[in-house]
C-alpha cells in the first residue's frame, strides 16, 4: 500500500474525529445555553409572581390593621360611654345615699321625740287609772270581769234566741230549695256503677298451675314480681291466685299479664318481661282512652293530655267499692247542672267535679293529701286557678274562694252519698261505728251516745244540767268538725245532740 495513501486516511479520521468533537461540543453548549435561557425566563416568572404575592399580602396586611385600629377606636367609644354612664349612676347613687342618711336622721329625730311622747301618755294614764281606781274602789280586772259577765249573760240569750230564728227560717226555705235541687240533680244523671274490688284474683285451670308459676326455687314467681311490681299470693285457695299491691295500674297489668301467660303456658323469666312489657303498652293505652272517654262523656273540653292521662288512671282506681272514673263523670255531671241552677258558671263548675279526685290517681307515690297533690298538678298544666281551688278545697284543706268551689264539694257529696253508691266491709264498719260513739262520748256533758242508719248519723243525749240550749249547739258542731278532722267515711254523717229537760214532784 502507498504511504501517501495510508497518511491521507489517517488524516481524514483525524479530521472527522475532530469534526464530530466540535460538532457534539456545539450540540451540548447550544442545549446547555437552551436550559439555562429557560430557567432564567422560570426564574424571572417566579420572581414576578413572587413580587404579586407579597404586594396583595401587604394590601390585605394594610386592610387588617385598618379594621382593627377602627374597631379598637369603636370599643374605646363605647368604653368611654360606659365608663361616662357609671359615673353618673356612681354619682347619682352617692345622692341617694346622702338623702338616705339625712331621712335616716329625721326618723330617729321623730322617734326619739314619740318615745318621749309616749312615756308621757304611759305616765298620763297610769294616773289616771289609779284616780278611776279611787273613785270606783275596783281594780280593772275586777271591773272587766263583771262587764263580762254582763254581756256574755246578755249576750248568751241573745245568741240562742237568734240560732234559733235562723235555723228555722233556713229549714223552711233551704231545705225546699236544697231537696228541689238535689232531686232534679240526681234524677238527670242516672248513671251506673260497677262495684270494683280492690285486689286482683286469677282464676287457674288446674292446681299444678300454681306449680308452674311458682317455678323451680321460685324463680318465676320473683321474676313475675320483681318486673310487675306486685305481690302474688299462692295459698290454698283453689285454681286460684291473689295479686296485692297499692297501685291499682301496676295490679291491673300484672293481672292480664298472668292471665295471658296462664293461657300461653309457656312461664319463664324471659317470656314473664316481655309479656308484662307488652300489657303495660296496652293498659297505658286503656288508660289515655279511657280518660279522653270519660272526658267526653263529661262533656269537659280544653284539658291538657297529660291530664286525661292521669285521669285515665282512675279507671282502675276505687273507693269504698264505687269506680273513681265513673265517680268523676257523675260529679261532673251534678255539678254541671247544680250550677246552671244557681247561676254559676257551667264550664269551671264541670271541670271541677269531673278533677276533683285526680290526685287520688298518684297519691299512692308521693306524700301529701289526694286534694292537695291534685291542685298542685293540674295547676302545673294551666288548669283554670277557679278550678284549681275547687279540687284543693273539697275537703276544706284550704278555703273555698269561688261558689264552683262550693258547688263541687257538694256534687261529690251527693255522689257518694246517694244509695248504692258506696259500700265498705263488715270490720270497717264496725270500727267506724264503734268510733263514732266513743268520740262523741269524750266530749263533756254527754251521758249515751248512738250511731243509728248504718253509721249515717250519730245521736247524743247530754246532761241538762251540764249543758244549756246554747251548748248543745256548740256541742253539736264540735262533733261534727272533729268527725271530719279525724275520721274518713263514705259520704256525710249527721250529728244530733238531744237535751230533755224533766221535773219530777210527788202529792202528799
């Protein structure tokens, strides 16, 4: 091969090796330069977005503070006023004080000047009582009990002369008016009344019934009882069980509940809750209906539901064997006509009656009398005040400030004591009776006592030389007030004082 030949090759590889050297540099610098103008134009783009950020962060700063000095300045305004009102209340205070003080000193002046006056009258009539004393010869106890002496002598006959004639005169006219009243009240409302007893028998199917109830050591029958409420009582009595307990609404749901589970047979713990849990929905419900019933058979509107609800209780609720419920719609009833007699009002004379013993439906839980307990929750949902005195003063526990008042307490009289209406058993009638004459036996001057008419009225024969006319009608109504103080009883009782005077002479 030529040695030329070879050289020119060389040098043409040594010229394309630098050729594709400066070709690849140029390519990297022209790149380089491509990024570096690109991450000015970044930077600058940044730099300007940077330079708007802080000129709006400062435009809201400015805002801030602007509002923030004005409200500081509106605070201080009112501050200032404030403090301008106080001081003017401060000293206005300061004014009423000093004319205190000074009015405080002209009182104690006055006074110190009527003690003063009255230690000069005291003097004054200390002397002249000793002069009366000389003059007369009696001291004033003396003399006072000889003028009482006199007028109670005066007085006395009088008095009885005067019972006398009102008495007579009130018996002629107001016991026409009285019996016309009564009899057309009680002819217009003829209701009946199912008598209720106070405790709860379940009938059994069979003996081995009581077995199952009972349950092995028992736990049926604690369950039962724990979960109503009650007692139940297993004895002898055949296919039979007892439920005793003060509330008549708990005694009523153990009832439908035992009978239900006496009927499923299937008795234990679990099926015993949710059975009891399922009679309690059902007897609330018997009992919200059962007073908006009764409400409705009253003819009384405008009462607040949880009223009807608690009059509802009273269905289950009796007294001396007559339903409270159906007592409430009878005295609703008298009283409604009683006052459209007289001229009363009807609605608030209606309410009255038909509420007069709501508090008998929760007197079993809390403490107090059912009257008391009754007003006291029926004011407590906007019950009329009228008609809330009337259920508060039906046994005189407080006055009697309305004539609805007066002609509730009698509807509930004529209601209970109408014939048939009540009863009671045979030992609280014998401890009522026997009651009766040994109270009125400790009052002095009385010789016998009697209850006659089953206990509706007790007759008392006094001494006559122990008591006169006038104290036998004092006597009379002693008795009869201290009757309704401590003695309770189906209806009124009436209290007759006889006084026979006799003189005896022998011929000879």
């Amino acid at each position: 091969m030529n040695p030329i030949t070879i050289f020119i090759e060389i040098l043409a590889l040594v010229v394309g090796v630098a050729a594709g050297y400066f070709f690849h540099r140029y390519q990297v610098d022209r790149a380089t330069k491509a990024k570096q103008d690109k991450a000015d134009d970044i930077l600058k783009a940044a730099n300007t977005q940077a330079r708007m950020i802080e000129s709006s962060a400062r435009e809201n700063a400015t805002r801030i503070i602007q509002a923030a000095e004005s409200e500081i300045k509106e605070r201080r305004i009112e501050l200032n006023r404030e403090t301008e009102r106080l001081d003017k209340r401060r000293a206005e205070l300061d004014s009423r004080f000093d004319k205190m003080e000074q009015r405080e000193q002209n009182l104690n002046r006055r006074q110190s000047q009527i003690d003063r006056r009255g230690n000069e009258i005291d003097k004054l009539h200390e002397e002249q009582m000793k002069r009366l004393e000389q003059i007369a010869q009696m001291t004033p106890d003396d003399a006072r009990k000889d003028l009482f002496a006199a007028v109670e002598k005066e007085a006395r006959g009088d008095m009885a002369r005067i019972i006398r004639q009102i008495e007579a005169e009130a018996r002629e006219e107001g016991e026409k008016r009285a019996r016309k009243l009564i009899a057309d009240a009680i002819q217009r409302v003829a209701s009946e009344h199912v008598a209720e007893v106070t405790r709860a028998v379940v009938t059994l199917p069979s003996e081995e019934m009581k077995g199952r109830i009972v349950g092995r050591n028992g736990r049926n029958i604690k369950a039962f009882e724990q979960a109503a409420g009650v007692d139940v009582i297993v004895d002898d009595t055949p296919d039979s069980v007892t439920i005793s307990c003060f509330d008549s609404v708990r005694r009523e749901i153990a009832r439908r509940a035992l009978s239900k589970l006496v009927l499923d047979g299937r008795i234990h713990p679990a099926h015993i809750e949710k059975v009891i849990d399922d009679e309690t929905k059902a007897v609330e419900k018997i009992i919200n209906e059962a007073g908006e019933q009764a409400a409705y058979e009253a003819n009384v509107t405008g009462l607040h539901p949880e009223v009807l609800r608690m009059m509802g209780r009273l269905k289950f609720r009796t007294s001396y064997g007559q339903n409270q419920l159906a007592h409430a719609v009878e005295v609703s009833k008298l009283a409604g006509i009683l006052a459209a007699e007289i001229g009363a009002n009807v609605e608030l004379a209606k309410q009255g009656g038909f509420l007069h013993d709501i508090g008998k439906a929760m007197d079993h839980n809390q403490e107090g009398t059912h009257a008391g307990l009754g007003a006291e929750f029926c004011k407590r949902y906007g019950v009329n005040p009228i008609v809330v005195n009337a259920i508060a003063a039906h046994h005189h526990e407080v006055d009697q400030e309305t004539v609805e008042a007066v002609i509730a307490e009698s509807a509930d009289a004529i209601s209970g004591a109408r014939p048939g209406a009540r009863r009671e058993d045979l030992e609280a009638y014998i401890k009522r009776i026997r009651s009766l004459e040994e109270m009125s036996m400790s009052f002095d001057g009385v010789q016998q006592a009697f209850a006659i008419q089953a206990g509706r009225e007790v007759r008392i024969i006094v001494k006559p030389e122990a008591l006169d006319d006038l104290g036998s009608a004092r006597l009379a109504r002693d008795i009869a007030k201290k009757i309704e103080e401590t003695m309770q009883y189906p209806g009124q009782i009436r209290v007759t004082v006889i006084r026979e005077t006799r003189s005896t002479e022998y011929a000879k």
